[in-house]
C-alpha cells in the first residue's frame, strides 16, 4: 500500500503540491493525471525520497524513507540516467546487490527478453538511447521485485513494442499484489491499465475515482470535466 | 554498501579496459610523462629561485595550500555544492536501501584518492627537494592523510547530512567563514604593507600566533609546522585541538540522525553540473554553475535573410546579453594595453627599433594563442539543425554565423592596441596594422577551430581538436613572423609589417574555406 498524507512541497515561494494526500491499495494500479506544471512529478520524486517535503509517505505502513520501505520500493523517473562505463548487464548486477534482490539469472534473461535488451547486456550506459535507457530503467525497477513501484511518464521514448510488454507487466505486476503508481498526461496510454484516478492540477489534487466509480466513462472525458478543457 | 564498491569496480575496469583500447591514451599517457618529468625536473631550481627550498619553504606551500582550500571546500559543502554527484547516482543510488551517510562518502572516496596521491607527493617532494628527513615526511604523510581526511570527511558529512540547521543557519555560517577569510586576507595586508614588505610577509603571516589559533583553518597549519618542523608549545596546543576536533566531529556525525534531505539540493546540484560539463565539451564556459542566465529585452530588424540570418538572430542574442559583445576578453586586451604602456613608461628602451612595432602585434599573438581554447557563439551553430536546413552556401553560412566575432575581435583589438599605442607614440598606419593584424589571428584562430571541427569531427576529442587547433595556430604565427622578418629586412618595419598582415589574412581565407565543409552537413560535426 501507498500513502501519502497532507504532502506540501514549495520551492522556495513556489507552492509546488499543497497537502495532497491519497492511497493507492495493495495491488492497484494508481493513476496521477495533470497537465505540465500540475506538480505530479514532485510528489512522485517526494514518494523516492529525492525531495524535502511536508506531510508523509507510508510504503507498506512504513515511513518511505527508511532503509525496509527503500528495499521493497521501485521508482522508474522520467529522465532515466545510466552509469555510462556500466554495462546494462552490470546495471542489474548492481541492482541484485544494492537491494538484495533474489531475481535469479533465469529471471533476469526473460525480463531482458521481454523488453528486447538480452542482445544489449555487454552495451555500456553511454552507448544507449534514450528508449533503451528507459527500458534498462524499467528492468532494473523490476529486478527489485519491489511491493511498491512509481512510475513517472513511463512511456515517453518506448517504442511500441516496449509499451504493450509494460502495460502487461503493469497487469501483471497487479496481479501479483504489488502496488502501482503511474504518474502521466498521456491519458490514452493508461486507459485500461487503472484502479484508482487521481486528477491534479496547480499543485492540488481535484478529484479522484475508482474505476467502479467511473462506470463506463472515458477517461479522457472524465479528466476534461474535472480539469475544464475540451476533449478531442 | 557492496552496490556502491561494485560500482566503483566495474567503473575503473571498464574505464581502464577502454582506455587501453584507444590508441590516443598511449599519446597523451606519454605526453603526461613528459610534462611530469619536465615539471619534476625543474621544481629544484624553481624552488631555490624562490627561496623555499627548506622544511620552511615546505611548510609555507602546504600552509597557503591549506587555506585557500579549506575555507572554500567548507563553504561548498555549507551550501551542499561541494559533491560531485552524477545524475545515474541520483538515479540508481539515492533511490536504493543505503544510509544517506554512506551515499556521502561514496563520493568522498574519489577524493580520498586523490589525498592519498597529493600527500605521497609531498613526501616525495619534501625529502628530494626540502631537506626534510624520511621518517619525518613518512610521519606527516600518515597522519596528516588520516587526521585532515578524517576531519574533512566529517565536516562534509555535517555539513551536508545535518538536518537541523534552517537554510538562515547554514548563510550565517557561510557568511561567518567569508568573515574570517576576510580577517585573514586584512591581516596578510597589514603585515605586508606596515611590517614587511616582500615575500617573506607570507612566512611571518604563517608563523604568527593569531593565525594559528584560528579553529580548525590555524590548528592545521599549526599541526603541519609540528610535524615537518619542531614543536613549540603553541603548536602543539593547537595541533591538540586540531585531532580533537577532528574526533569531536567524527564522533557527532556517526551519532547524527540523516535522512537524506540533502539529496534534494545534491540532485539539482548534479543536474546543474551536467549541463554545465555538457557546455563544456561543447567549448562553453561555465562560471556560476547552477545559476539561471537572465536576459535584457532586445529587438533587432532583420536587413536580409538566408545565411545572413543567423548574423541577426546572433546580434539580438548579443543584445540580450548583460555586456552586449563585451566579454572577458575585451577586459584581457584593456589590462594587457596597460600593462603594455606601464612596461614602456618602466623601460624606456622597449619603444625603441623593432620592438617598437612588434611589441602590440606580439600581445596580441599571445592572448589569441593563449586563450584559443575558448569556443564562441559561431561554435553552436554547427549544432543546430536549422544552419544547415537554411538554404544557402556552406561559405555564406560560415561567413555569417562568424561575421559577429570578427567584429568582436575588432573591438578587442582597439582596446588592445590604441590605449598602449597613444602612450607610445606610434603612426596612425601602425595603429591601424596592428587592429587589423589582432582581428586576422583571431579570425585565423576562429576558422583553424572550425576546420578542426570539419576534420576531426568525432574522431578525436576536445584535446585533441584544441592540440590540433594550437598547431595550426602556431605554425601560421611562426610562419608571419619569418615573412614580417624577410620584408622588413630587405625594405622597412612598416612593409614588413603589412606584409605579414596579407599572409595572415591569406591564410585565414584558405583556412576558412577549408572550415566551411563544416556547415554542408550535420553529421561531420
């Protein structure tokens, strides 16, 4: 489970998220949806621990800044950066260590196959592009085999193929109990993966749904009926 | 902690293994020899130019080694500047079940390396050079390695890892530390204008007491003069307080709650740095890290278009600009003219015969050579893909993305050349030569980095381009110097003179022609 409880973070004068708070439950997927600048991204690196904040962050009821909650928590940024003289073979190694993670070799391969990579493990982290480094992000997130996992604009820069493999990891990861929490503003993208809604905008969160909630409608029409605009 | 040494592991084999396979690491591994060797072989004469070569020449060197350093290592780490993190640490270490603490000295590690090869130069240096017995420098090598990295390492990790100190705490310290530099600097002065006024005011300053009480900054120097010279009793009280202090911190930062609320200001540090390294590959220069560039509102009417484009939009980004097309080096050419015309006052018979003539054009060889790794606006052009989707001639295009600097250049060399040349009572043809001669090497030195660029490319990096670049730039200066010789030799300075101002500009045009393959297509750059 994830829970954030009356999350403010201001930069400087800026009130970049005021006293958000929200749960997403074992085993759904959450959804942040906003558009640019509606702070999703900070609360998402305020969960990773990345920013001072206001307020809390529950990870399997224990503060997200603490080494237990870290150990079983995954985080896949926007921007993804590689050790550039690591290989992507020696970025899961050092996942395997750095959490103590029990993937096996077997595991490891099929996660690499899935996401087209098992040809590019001897490939060092300056030699990948943007796509790829997204993908070894994803991987190395998944090598964890995390309880709690965030993703912040996970398909920006996949290619489709990739994007259909994480959707259905996403479900599956679901399936397995784990708590998912995708922040985006590509609404179409996450359509069918989602549990729970939270609609942001100018650092607040406006409304939120579950999808018993939201019955039938479109996703792209419940966000433009909260947020004002027009949908296409 | 084993994922941080992994890490560290994977990175320096994998480095080294690279390294070994480029057939450049052999070049510059054997020019850094050859300047070490070089350097190494002179320090003894160096040393005994300056008088330091003694235990006390030692100690004054490690001593203003100390303070220039540690003030400032201090304020870096107050303000969480002073760490180097990646934006992959940032990404893969931050995120991971590792105690913030740790994540600190995970990055200190470099710089224990780096202690630990400074200090075993010292040793070496100090017994080769300063007369200092073995077992004494083997004695400063051990404990001062342990004691100022131990102290250091845990005034960064207070510095940084406190989470009790308000952003108002951390400016008051900041302030107090730029006090008490300013004290010192205060004291320096008094000593070398009312008591002392030579070298030696640096050795008295050293060796006062008030100095050596200052926390921390004296108790080292204090600490260095007990171990390479002989105790007296105030050195051994402040070296006392020195290790004290450096377990009393040692102490209170492993006691020290830390959650990691530095990873905030050592992300956007890392993300600042990044960019600012990314300029620099690019030949920017960087000189407030972190700092958002702010710009004046400026206008500009475009008298033209294709090529002659790039010239405007080049000439409204210099509007925007605080200092128009004023730059750091128009404030090298205005000191280099009064350090010219001050040279001349001093020694008359520097306005004599060819030196007379020579001396500007000379300067004005120097700056451009010396500062020919400076890359300018033109440079970013060749990144951007809207040059090359212009439709006009690669030369057009070069001319125009260049024209700016070569009026640049015309400026610096008014300030460079008119202030020194009106003290010295040159012709007005010389004045104008000697502009015209500064703008034909800064454009020589321009169109020399373009065809680096259009030659080069990828092949070699920003070394081997700027080597490359120098060479070119040499070679050309060499080469007017020997024309403006012959002429003058067998006519007069002034046709000397001229003569090597058409050679200079001849060359630059084949230079320039040959660069603007550079801007046919993107993919050379």
């Amino acid at each position: 489970m994830l829970e954030i409880q009356n999350l403010s973070k201001k930069y400087r004068k800026v009130l970049a998220v005021d006293d958000v708070s929200f749960v997403v439950p074992d085993g759904k997927v959450g959804i942040l949806l906003g558009p640019n600048g509606a702070g999703k991204s900070t609360i998402i690196k305020s969960i990773a621990g990345l920013l001072r904040y206001q307020g809390g962050v529950g990870i399997q009821h224990m503060q997200a800044k603490s080494m237990d909650a870290k150990k079983i928590f995954g985080y896949v940024p926007e921007i993804p950066a590689m050790f550039e003289a690591l290989t992507v073979g020696e970025h899961i190694e050092y996942i395997r260590r750095a959490y103590k993670s029990d993937i096996t070799e077997e595991e490891v391969q099929e996660l690499m196959a899935r996401f087209e990579l098992d040809d590019k493990l001897d490939k060092m982290g300056n030699e990948l592009s943007k796509g790829m480094m997204q993908k070894v992000s994803i991987c190395c997130a998944l090598a964890i085999k995390p309880q709690v996992i965030l993703f912040d604009e996970p398909m920006i820069g996949l290619d489709p193929k990739a994007i259909k493999e994480l959707k259905l990891m996403i479900t599956e990861l679901s399936n397995k109990g784990v708590t998912v929490l995708i922040s985006t503003h590509m609404l179409d993208m996450v359509k069918e993966l989602w549990d729970v809604m939270f609609i942001m905008e100018k650092g607040k969160i406006l409304s939120s749904f579950t999808r018993e909630e939201a019955a039938d409608r479109d996703i792209e029409e419940l966000f433009f009926s909260i947020t004002g605009g027009k949908t296409s | 902690m084993s994922g941080l040494i992994y890490i560290y592991k994977r990175t320096f084999i994998n480095r080294l293994k690279k390294a070994l396979r480029k057939p450049v690491t052999y070049v510059y591994l054997a020019f850094g020899i050859i300047y070490l060797l070089m350097m190494f072989s002179g320090f003894g004469t160096m040393f005994s130019a300056w008088n330091l070569a003694s235990p006390q020449g030692l100690v004054t060197i490690l001593s203003v080694s100390v303070l220039f350093f540690l003030p400032t290592n201090m304020i870096t780490y107050a303000k969480r500047k002073g760490l180097l993190f990646l934006p992959s640490d940032v990404h893969f270490v931050f995120t991971s079940p590792v105690q913030p603490k740790l994540v600190l000295l995970y990055v200190q590690v470099k710089q224990f390396l780096i202690s630990f090869l400074v200090s075993g130069l010292f040793t070496w240096v100090g017994v080769s050079y300063f007369k200092i017995a073995v077992w004494k420098m083997i004695l400063y090598f051990l404990l001062s390695f342990i004691v100022e990295n131990v102290l250091e390492t845990s005034l960064m990790i207070f510095l940084y890892g406190n989470e009790r100190f308000s952003e108002k705490t951390v400016k008051a310290m900041c302030k107090s530390l730029y006090l008490m530099i300013g004290v010192l600097v205060l004291f320096a002065g008094y000593l070398y204008f009312v008591q002392e006024k030579s070298f030696t005011a640096v050795e008295v300053f050293l060796n006062h007491p008030f100095v050596q009480c200052v926390p921390i900054l004296g108790w080292n120097i204090a600490f260095i003069r007990l171990l390479i010279l002989e105790p007296t009793t105030l050195n051994v009280i402040c070296t006392v307080l020195y290790c004290l202090s450096a377990a009393g911190f040692l102490i209170t930062v492993v006691k020290m709650k830390c959650t990691g609320d530095y990873y905030e200001d050592a992300m956007k540090f890392a993300d600042d740095y990044q960019e600012a390294r990314n300029k620099q590959k690019k030949g920017e220069t960087t000189f407030r890290i972190g700092r958002m560039k702010k710009f004046k509102k400026a206008s500009v009417t475009y008298k033209g278009s294709y090529a002659k484009a790039i010239f405007y939009r080049q000439l409204l980004e210099y509007k925007k600009q605080r200092f128009f097309i004023f730059g750091s080096s128009t404030i090298v050419c205005l000191i280099a003219s009064i350090v010219i015309a001050y040279a001349v006052y001093q020694t008359p018979d520097m306005n004599t015969g060819m030196m007379k003539y020579f001396l500007l054009p000379g300067a004005g060889a120097y700056i451009t050579f010396m500062f020919s790794g400076y890359l300018t606006r033109w440079s970013k052009e060749l990144e951007n893909p809207y040059t090359f989707l212009i439709p006009d001639t690669p030369l057009r295009k070069l001319m125009y993305s260049t024209l700016i600097e070569h009026i640049r250049s015309l400026i610096d060399g008014c300030v460079l050349v008119i202030p020194a040349a009106v003290f010295m009572g040159l012709p007005l043809l010389n004045i104008i030569l000697a502009i015209f001669l500064y703008m034909c090497l800064q454009a020589n030195k321009l169109y020399f980095s373009v065809l680096s660029e259009a030659v080069l490319g990828d092949v070699l990096g920003n070394t081997g381009k700027t080597i490359l670049r120098m060479a070119g730039q040499m070679l050309m200066i060499t080469l007017a110097v020997i024309v403006a010789a012959a002429v003058s030799i067998f006519s007069n300075i002034t046709w000397g003179f001229l003569a090597m101002c058409i050679y200079a500009l001849v060359v630059t045009a084949f230079v320039a022609v040959g660069g603007s393959t550079a801007f046919s297509k993107m993919e050379v750059s």
